[in-house]
C-alpha cells in the first residue's frame, strides 16, 4: 500500500510537469542570512493571514538548532505559524504531513549536507508535496545544501577522478564532477553555493562541461536568487555568477577539457539573469 502511494504521487508529479509553476525560488548560497534577506524572502512569500511556512532540516548535522535560528529570523519579519518537519525522525509517508506540507505558503530547506537531504526525500511523498507547493504558488526557499537541493543535477562536492574531498577542484578534467538527484526544481540550471567565498569556478565549469545545454549558477555566501519562470533576480550582499553556451566543447586525450568560449556574467543586488527552469 506504501508503494502504491508513492506511484500514484509521483505520477501526478510527472503529469503535471508541464504545467507552469506559480511559486518561486528563493535560492540563498549560504553564510550569514541578514535580515533584509530574510525580510525579501517573506515578501517574496507574500504570506496571509491564515498562512504558513514550514522549515526541512533534513540536511542539517543540528537540525533542531538550525531550525531555532532561521526561525527566530523569520519572526522578525512575520507574524506566521512556523513549523519544524523533520522527516529524518518521523514517517515520510505521514499524510497529514506532507498535506501540511504541500499546503504551506514558504518552506525553507536548512544547510547542511545536500546528499543526507535527498536520501530522506527521494521517491518519497515527501518530493511529491514539495512540488505541489510550488505548483500553487509556495516558495521554496534553501540555503547552501539547500540551495544545491534546487538542481535535477545536484552538485554533490565529491571528485570522481579524486578520492581526496577539496572544496574546489584542482583541474579540469573531464567526468571528473558527481552528480546526484536532486528535488529538480530546476530541470535545466545548476546551482552552485558559497561560491565566490569558495572559489569554485573550476566546479562550475565543470558542470557546465558535463551539462554544456544548461546554464551554471554559482551564488556567493550571503547572497541569493530569487526564481520566477525563466528569470532570477539577485538579491543580498555579494554576487553571482552565471556560465552557459560553451563553443567547441572537446576533450583531449588526457582528459583535459577545452572550449573556446562561453557566456560568463557577474551580476549584484537587483540585476535580473536568464535561467532555464
């Protein structure tokens, strides 16, 4: 019975792919959240009344500290019930859960690790409920692995053609980036977080190599990107980074990749950038 309800919610899920989402996303690239981040991200929510949002910890090595700050932060900003739905520690196959769930206005997906996130969420009720919100309009809101959660390639840091962890890449090598599957809230933009702070332009040409049809999005710490349709608006304190078409992709012998050119674009506070969604 627990299988069919997943067959049947992830049906509905791809029947209704092609249907335009009315929500947004509002992808932050980790580090400090200021207040007038988070005070764009409930405007952005456009929260009533009656509504809710409701905070995925999943991620999180400290998912019930995570959780204290984003919502001492959000009460800043708004009067609304916040709730804590660690699917870690209960039944992801709780209706009344992931109704609740699909029913909230703002769900924001807390840092941590985007790998431990997904293997909670994955073929699940849980990825289900989350794209029904944002079909009807929720906003769905991350933070470092919470943001990389966006992408249907999700970046997972790991080298293929390194065993030692680095947090940014050496060379450029050909299938050389791990890929996992990500929410795919983005079908066709990879996201990139802590990117400037990090240095992770070799990670995202990378990806772009692997995935040269889709455009590459690399956001800074304390920075974010607001997504609506084929547009993202930058929002926060430093920058973000935008790759795509690259020109006469090849790979040589060795592995090494080479192109001759790709768009490459530094965009701030304001600034609004095409996206493939």
């Amino acid at each position: 019975m627990k299988n069919l309800f997943i067959i049947i919610a992830l049906l509905g899920l791809a029947l209704s792919a092609g249907a335009q989402n009315k929500g947004n996303l509002f992808i932050i690239g980790g580090g400090d959240r200021s207040n007038e981040l988070i005070k764009q991200l409930v405007s952005t929510a456009d929260l009533k009344t009656s509504d809710y949002i409701v905070v995925l910890p999943m991620a999180s090595e400290v998912p019930d500290t995570g959780f204290k700050y984003i919502s001492a932060q959000l009460k800043i900003q708004t009067n609304a019930k916040i709730r804590n739905f660690n699917f870690a520690k209960h039944d992801v196959n709780d209706k009344k859960w992931t109704d609740s769930l699909a029913g909230a206005k703002l769900i924001y997906i807390l840092g941590g690790d985007q790998s431990r996130f997904m293997s909670v969420v994955l073929n699940t009720p849980i990825y289900a409920a989350i794209h029904k919100a944002y079909r009807n309009g929720a906003t769905i809101a991350g933070t470092s692995a919470g943001a990389a959660v966006m992408s249907k390639y999700m970046i997972t840091g790991k080298q293929l053609l390194d065993t030692v962890y680095k947090e940014t890449f050496n060379k450029l090598w050909d299938k050389n980036i791990e890929f996992a599957e990500g929410m795919g809230l983005l079908e066709n933009t990879i996201i990139d977080q802590h990117f400037l702070k990090r240095n992770r332009y070799n990670r995202l040409v990378s990806a772009l190599s692997a995935h040269p049809n889709m455009v590459c999005v690399g956001i800074d710490e304390s920075t974010a990107i607001i997504v609506h349709g084929s547009k993202a608006t930058v929002a926060g304190e430093s920058q973000v980074i935008r790759l795509a078409n690259p020109k006469a992709l090849k790979t040589t012998d060795k592995g090494l990749l080479k192109f001759s050119q790709a768009e490459f674009g530094i965009f701030t506070a304001g600034d609004v950038m095409d996206i493939k969604p």
